[in-house]
C-alpha cells in the first residue's frame, strides 16, 4: 500500500496532521547519534560527530560537524558498564557543559566513582544551524 503525503511542506520541513495535532516531523528525528567505547575511545558509529577527546575517566567531550542553532538542544545519553558489572548511571556530574558545538560529560556511579562505559551511547534532538 501507497499512502499519499499531503500538506504543506519546506525544504528540510514537514508538517504531519494527525486529527487537530501537528506535529513538525524533522523535530522528531536525533540529527546527531553517538555509539563510543570510553574504555578504547573508539567510536563504534556515528552521525554529526567530528571528533571525540576523552577527559580522563568517564569523562568525554564530543564535537559535531554541523553545528546546533543554539545549546537549547535537547540529549539522552546511557551508558552500560562491561565486565562484571552492568551499572553505568549517566549522572553529569561537575564536568557536564554543553554549547551549539559540544558537549562534556562525566559518568559516575551512585558511589560518585567515575568509569569509563564500554557502551556510550547518546542521541541529540534540535534545530541545526
């Protein structure tokens, strides 16, 4: 089955009306995603991320290629903890800041250890600039 778009659409903009609610379906889509080893710093993949710099444990700054409007962006980012334990608490912590162009964050335990997590993994939702 074909089902056939209408409304009014804008390069890079469209506008999807289900009943009396719209909702604008580029806002819907993560335009930047992030999976990283923070053990080996190796970015296992990735879409609008130019470089990673590890800051020390669990600690990690990420940089995008395209730059966001402004740092009202919206984030989640989950970290899983290999070996033998699976706990990875994405807390901020001190080190969190974030700007239209990166991001830092620190993961700690609720102990306030910091790890570095085998499995980062970290979608970003906002307007590009």
């Amino acid at each position: 089955k074909v089902d056939e778009l209408e409304g009014v659409t804008t390069a890079g903009s469209i506008d999807v009306t289900s009943g009396s609610t719209t909702t604008n379906l580029q806002e819907g889509l993560s335009n930047t995603t992030l999976n990283l080893n923070q053990v080996t710093q190796a970015t296992v993949r990735s879409s609008n991320i130019s470089s990673t710099a590890d800051n020390g444990s669990g600690d990690s700054t990420i940089n995008y290629t395209t730059s966001y409007s402004d740092d009202t962006y919206v984030f989640n980012i989950l970290g899983v903890y290999g070996g033998t334990q699976s706990y990875g608490n994405g807390v901020m912590g001190n080190s969190f800041s974030k700007s239209s162009s990166s991001m830092r964050f620190r993961f700690m335990h609720v102990t306030s250890n910091v790890y570095d997590l085998e499995f980062t993994n970290v979608l970003i939702h906002g307007d590009l600039a």
